[in-house]
C-alpha cells in the first residue's frame, strides 16, 4: 500500500471560514476563504490558454477592510464544496465563480504556512 504526502488525512470545511487540512505526513494546512478564491487553479484565472489571468484579489481586499472609508466589501463564501473523485475539490464561491477545481496536489503546493512560503521562495 502506498500512502502519499499529498493525501489529505482530515479535511474541515467552513463555507464562511475557509478550509482546514490535515495531510497524510502530519503536516496541517489552514486556507482562508480569499487566499483560495485567489489561488484558484482554473484557465480563466491563470490564463491557461493564453487568455489575460483574471486573478481575483480579495487577499488585498481582506487587509485593507479596516479602511473605515471602503464603502464595498463584497462577502466572499463558498456555496458548494464537491468532492471530484478521490484527488479534489470543485469550489461554488458566492461571486459566481465555479470552475475552479482545486487538487490536493494544488492544496499542498498552496499551503500558506510559513514553513512551505519559506520552502516556496527558494
Ligand atoms: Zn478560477
Ligand atoms: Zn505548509
């Protein structure tokens, strides 16, 4: 039996929160909901087929929230979480978006901890 790194052990998800992984190797991941959204591995986002990135941008938007003078600040949630096979997720998100499908490969090579940014930057 082969057991890989990149197999979520537990995963918890919070559709106003954001989603909580432990892997296989006992490392944990926790995502925001506006680092995932902003991650999303779809086409139209990475502008797979040549086409202009449409990153969102809710990271920024998130921290710059305490400005008492921002009059919008869209709730970013996700609706629906479907599980795609054994190996990842399809993401619903509340501003429309629904196409992107998130690996656990992608969850892992994403994973915001300070431990993997560091790995990540080298
Ligand atoms: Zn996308
Ligand atoms: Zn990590």
């Amino acid at each position: 039996m082969t057991v890989t790194s990149l197999e979520p052990e537990h995963i918890a998800i919070s559709k106003s929160k954001g989603i909580k992984i432990d892997w296989k190797d006992s490392h944990h991941s926790e995502y925001s909901l506006a680092y995932l959204r902003d991650e999303c591995p779809c086409a139209s986002c990475t502008g797979a087929h040549g086409t202009e990135p449409q990153k969102s941008d809710y990271s920024s938007q998130e921290s710059k929230s305490s400005n008492p003078f921002q009059m919008y600040k869209p709730v970013l949630r996700m609706l629906n979480v479907e599980p795609i096979g054994h190996y990842a997720v399809r993401i619903d998100w509340s501003d429309g978006h629904n196409t992107g499908i998130y690996s656990f490969e992608h969850f892992r090579k994403i994973c915001p901890c300070e431990e993997c940014r560091t790995a990540r930057s080298h």
